[in-house]
C-alpha cells in the first residue's frame, strides 16, 4: 500500500536514509537533511509503502515547486518487489499535473544504480545532462520525463 507518510514515523525515514547513505552520501548527521525531510513529510510530499502487516518498506519524496523527485530509498530487504516501482508511479501521479517531472539518479554505467535506472527508464524518463558525483562519489544524471499535452480539435 502506498500513502502519506506520518509525522510520527520521521525516525523510520532516518532509518532508511542511514541504510542507503553508501549510494548517496551522509545524511542522517546533516541537519539540512532533517529538516527537508520534516517539511517534506509536514507539506504531504513523502509517501510510504507498507507490506501486509504495517512495515514501511520504501518511500519517496517530492519537490513539487521544481516539479522533481526528491527522495527515492527502498529497504535493502524488501528490494526486487516492485516497491521503487510503484513509489514511482505515486511520484508521477502527483507530479504530472505541472508539465515534465526530473528526477537526479545514477548514470549509465553504474552498476549500483541499474535497478533505480530501469524504474525511471520504464516509465519514460530519459537522461538530460550529467549531474556529477553526488556525496558517495557516484556519478549521476539528471532525467526527465516529457509530458507532452496534446489538443485534440
């Protein structure tokens, strides 16, 4: 299930970031972080996805002002259930309203980051220009996927 994720459940969110800080760099110890997060989750932008029994299994967070997916980590455990995947679909049903969505993931090539990329590649994102290295010293892209509105006469 996929909702908005609770005030309450903020320390869950940390957990997660400090799982994943290896791909993307620390986060937990910086207090900007903290704070995006909160106001995130106080602005309704973070949704979460819970297995059978309650357990946040993934979340993603969006930048409605830059029309952009913010924030995208799914638990090491949980990982190859589609989790990324349908946090994304919420993302861009969300996003989609205000023209083309961005997203900044791993570049081609790098092997961490193929599972991100198929999830954005399969639902039309395609890379824009290079983003450099993020804290963990991984190169990244920004990607973009295009709406285009189309009038009918």
């Amino acid at each position: 299930m996929i909702r908005l994720l609770k005030k309450s459940e903020y320390p869950i969110w940390i957990e997660i970031a400090e799982e994943v800080e290896v791909l993307f760099g620390p986060m937990v110890q910086i207090k900007e972080f903290q704070e995006g997060i909160k106001e995130s989750i106080k602005n309704n932008d973070a949704y979460c996805s819970t297995n059978d029994v309650g357990v946040i299994t993934g979340i993603v967070s969006l930048d409605r002002t830059n029309n952009e997916i913010s924030w995208l980590a799914v638990r090491k455990q949980y990982r190859g259930n589609n989790i990324g995947k349908d946090l994304v679909r919420k993302a861009i049903d969300e996003l989609k309203r205000s023209g083309n969505i961005y997203v900044t993931t791993f570049a081609s090539g790098v092997d961490v980051g193929k599972s991100a990329r198929h999830i954005y590649e399969n639902n039309g994102f395609i890379d824009r220009k290079p983003a450099g290295k993020n804290p963990a010293g991984i190169e990244t892209v920004l990607m973009v996927k295009n709406f285009v509105h189309e009038r009918f006469f």
